[in-house]
C-alpha cells in the first residue's frame, strides 16, 4: 500500500497531513510500502509527523513492534549481556519496544529506566511486557529504592544505553545534571554508556548539541548515528534515531570488540581527515567536498584493535570517534604542523583530502566589492604536501605510511604512480567522480596497492567497512610482517 495514495490512516482514522504524504512522495523506500499495519502503523507515522502524542491514538498499543522474525538469524549474539536502556522524551521512543525485543532476540536482557518525557511516546506497560522486567520511572519511589536503589541500578548492566538519547539529555549528561532517575543512573554509573541522539536536525545541529556531543565522545561515550532521513517535524537531515534492528547490530559488534585481541596495543597511529579550509580573507576561504567519514571511520577502526591513535582533522560536522585523540585544524599547513608535532608514530594514514593550493597572501580583512574595479585576482600558491612529507621524514619516518588517491578517471594507473611520487608504502585509490557518490557518502569502492605491487579490489562497501578493513590489513602488517 502506498501512504502517499493516503490521506486518512485506514486502520486509526487518524488523518495523515499533506507535509507526511510529500515525504512518502520523496522518499518512497522509507514511507511508501506499508505492507501491514502492524509492521509500521501509518496513524503512528501521521504522529510522528504531526507531532501527536502517539499514545493517544486508538491503536497505540502497536508501537511499532513488527512480528518475531525467524527467519533472520542474528549475526552477533548478545547472549548473556545485560542493557540498561534509559529511553527520554523524543518520538522515536516509539520504537523502544522494538528496540527491546531487537536486543532481546539476540540474547540480551534488557531493564528499562523510562523518563517522564518518554512516557509521552511509550507506555510503561508495554516496556515491562517487552522486556519482562520492571519499568523504573522514580528516583523517588520506595518501592523501586528498596528493590533496588539507583547506584546498584546503575551499575546492574554491561553497558547503558540510552535511546533515544534527546538534546536535553545529552546536555544534562554533558554537564553532570542528576535531577530525575535517568540522569542519577547515568552520572553513577561505573559501566560503558552508548547513546542513540534523535532530534529534529537543527536541534541536532546546534553548537551547543555538537558540543555537548563532542564532550560526551571524549569522556568514552559512544554515539550511535544519528541516521539522515525525513523527520518527524517535516524536516530533512541528520537527527533519524538509527533503527533498533541496526542499533542491535551494533550494540553486538561493540561488545565483540570489547572482546577482541587487541594487535595494535602499543602502536601509536596518526591519521589524517577531512577537508582543509584555504582562507581567502577573514570570512571567505577555498574547501573541497570531503565529509571525513572514511579517515574518522579509519581513526575508530585502528583504536578499536588497540592502537593509540591521533586523529588530525580538518572542519567537519561528525563526532569525535570514541577513544581517539582528536587534533582539529584548519589549513594545510596546520595540518602538517600538527601531524609533525604528533610523531614518532608506528602508522600514517593520509586520508584527508588536502586542498593543493590556497591564497598566496590572504587578506587581513574583509575583500570588499568596489564599484566598477571587478572581482579581485587570486593568487594560488602551492601547500606542504602531508603524505610525502612524512614519508621522507627520516628516523622519524612511521613504519607504514598509508596514502589515499582521489582520482576520477584512470584510478588504479594514477594510484600507482602517486604511490611512488610520493614515498607511500601502500596506497588506497578511489573513484571520486561524482556518480559514484563517494565525496560525502557512507559507502566506498577502492583498490589497495601495497608495496609489492599487489593489488586489491574492496568493491562497494560502507566506509566503517572499508576502515575495519583496512586497520585488519595494517594489524596484519605488524603481526604477521605482511607486506
Ligand atoms: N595529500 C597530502 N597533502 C597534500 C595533498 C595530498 O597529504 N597537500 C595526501 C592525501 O591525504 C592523500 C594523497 O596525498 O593521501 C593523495 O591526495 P590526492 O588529492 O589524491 O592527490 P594530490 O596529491 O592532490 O594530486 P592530484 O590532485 O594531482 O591528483
């Protein structure tokens, strides 16, 4: 059934607003086929974009919870871990049952501290028959006290989880705030926290929520997302609470990396992202389209296997990867002061895309337009060259120094001469043209060439694929002496 044909919820009533059927319209495979209503109910849809209080639709009990699915079998288990999940105040609490059940399916137990503000979007009941344990909801509650008082709640888990983790809980949980249950357990807490941020994209995107987000990243929280999509205000971007079937995944992958032997203990890797920002003048400067996805996701995948890692970044709007030491610049030449100043290292990966030139003389203060006298002439100079720089860098040289090579045409033939131009032992060639979609995408296709001349084919994957195996091969490099 097509939500877009659809102006009244055929199985609530509930009316579905014009601003929710543009969205279907737009984004087909995210609204458009609601095979039953039990899977995704559309009144529920037509509440989260209307901004309704789900529970008082008629048929709220659903929940978004879709039927048990034998027929896909978890990929990691979570048998024998024990989530505590704080669910706040946002729509997409709507989905913690599901979440639940997601978690619970792959082994888990899972007890559920609810916020006043998530009891909006989900009942207490249904959280309890979901995950077959009490609900806590009241610092102050005797009962729940003596039961169990908070630190011992706290501290009942493997790991905490709060999804969905709102603006105003990340904020209290930036600054240590403790005035409901939720943040009480949180700030006594002596186990590892995730968070799965749902906002609505500018509340996302705000100084304030970056900063907070950023401070929460460095003190070891982990973030989960947010995912880019239509929003429940009508709004479009990043603030989607990532979908419990994929936060179960992860939360399976996180746990077995917890566990997983740790080759690169001892290795210090310093790694290169994002753009750089060449300034014209104090307000105005040259940049290119890199996100950083892929050098962030290298700097996640090469601490997750142990390494000690520096990640020297230029502008860009991700979170700080958990257990990194982030260095932000912005120019090229910051970014090699930077990485010189890092050094020695065991591992260079250069994967940021460097602007080759920038404005030889940049004005001190604002250019301004003069009547009648033209646009002003740039001249362009060229940058330091990071990567051959500190593949010359002597005794300082780090043992295994990584390129990257963004081509559009004759990918591999180029890759392999930048390889020798530049002093690199291996070197990851991708197509950046633009049909690929790889400049500010999550997905990558690129061919290693080691120092061999050997050469890999690692087509279409996401970038944290590409990162986990890349830090697999240079792990591999320094365990095994693979070349
Ligand atoms: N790089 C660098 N410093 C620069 C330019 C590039 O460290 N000033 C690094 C990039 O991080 C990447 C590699 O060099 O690892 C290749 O970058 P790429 O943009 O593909 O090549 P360029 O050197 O810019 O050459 P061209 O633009 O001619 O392809």
């Amino acid at each position: 059934m097509l939500l877009d044909n659809l102006s009244r919820c055929p199985a609530s009533g509930a009316s579905i607003p014009p601003r929710m059927r543009m969205a279907a319209r737009l984004h087909p495979s995210r609204f458009g086929n609601i095979p039953d209503f039990t899977a995704r109910p559309p009144c529920i849809l037509a509440a989260e974009c209307a901004d309704l209080p789900v529970n008082n639709l008629p048929h709220h009990r659903a929940e978004g919870i879709s039927p048990l699915s034998t027929a896909q079998s978890p990929v990691q288990s979570l048998a024998g871990r024990r989530v505590l999940l704080i669910v706040a105040g946002g729509i997409a609490a709507f989905k913690t049952p599901d979440l639940v059940r997601r978690l619970r399916e792959r082994g888990a137990s899972v007890r559920v501290v609810l916020t006043d503000g998530g009891a909006q979007f989900v009942t207490p009941l249904t959280l309890q028959a979901v995950s077959e344990d009490t609900v806590y909801r009241d610092l102050w509650s005797l009962t729940d006290e003596s039961a169990m008082g908070h630190i011992q709640l706290s501290r009942s888990a493997d790991v905490v989880l709060v999804a969905p983790a709102t603006a105003n809980i990340l904020a209290r949980m930036a600054h240590g705030l403790a005035d409901d249950l939720a943040t009480t357990v949180l700030l006594a807490t002596d186990k590892p926290v995730l968070v799965a941020p749902a906002m609505n994209v500018r509340m996302y995107e705000h100084p304030a929520t970056q900063a907070n987000l950023a401070l929460l990243a460095a003190r070891g929280v982990g973030i989960i997302g947010p995912d880019d999509g239509a929003m429940a205000c009508g709004e479009y971007g990043p603030g989607r609470m990532v979908e419990p079937l994929s936060i179960a995944e992860y939360l399976a992958g996180w746990f077995a990396a917890q566990a997983a032997p740790k080759p690169l203990a001892g290795r210090h890797a310093l790694v290169t992202s994002g753009p750089t920002h060449e300034p014209i003048d104090p307000v105005r400067y040259i940049a290119n389209r890199s996100s950083g996805k892929q050098g962030h996701a290298i700097a996640a995948a090469l601490a997750a296997l142990g390494a000690r890692v520096t990640l020297v970044s230029g502008p860009v709007r991700l979170p700080d990867p958990p257990g990194v030491n982030v260095v932000a610049v912005e120019t090229a030449a910051q970014m090699l002061a930077a990485c010189r100043a890092a050094l020695p290292a065991d591992i260079f990966v250069a994967a940021a895309a460097v602007a080759d030139w920038r404005v030889d003389g940049a004005a001190g203060q604002k250019l301004k337009k003069r009547e009648g006298g033209g646009p002003p002439a740039l001249t362009l100079t060229e940058n330091p060259d990071i990567l051959a720089n500190l593949s010359a860098a002597g005794p300082d040289r780090p043992e295994l120094v990584v390129g990257f090579a963004a081509e559009t045409n004759d990918v591999v033939a180029y890759a392999r001469a930048k390889r020798l131009r530049k002093g690199c032992d291996w070197i990851v060639a991708n197509d950046v043209s633009p049909a690929t979609g790889t400049f500010g995408g999550d997905r990558n296709s690129v061919h290693v060439i080691r120092a061999d001349g050997t050469e890999e084919a690692w087509e279409n994957l996401a970038k944290t694929e590409v990162a986990s195996r890349l830090a697999t091969a240079i792990s591999d490099h320094f365990v095994n002496g693979k070349k």
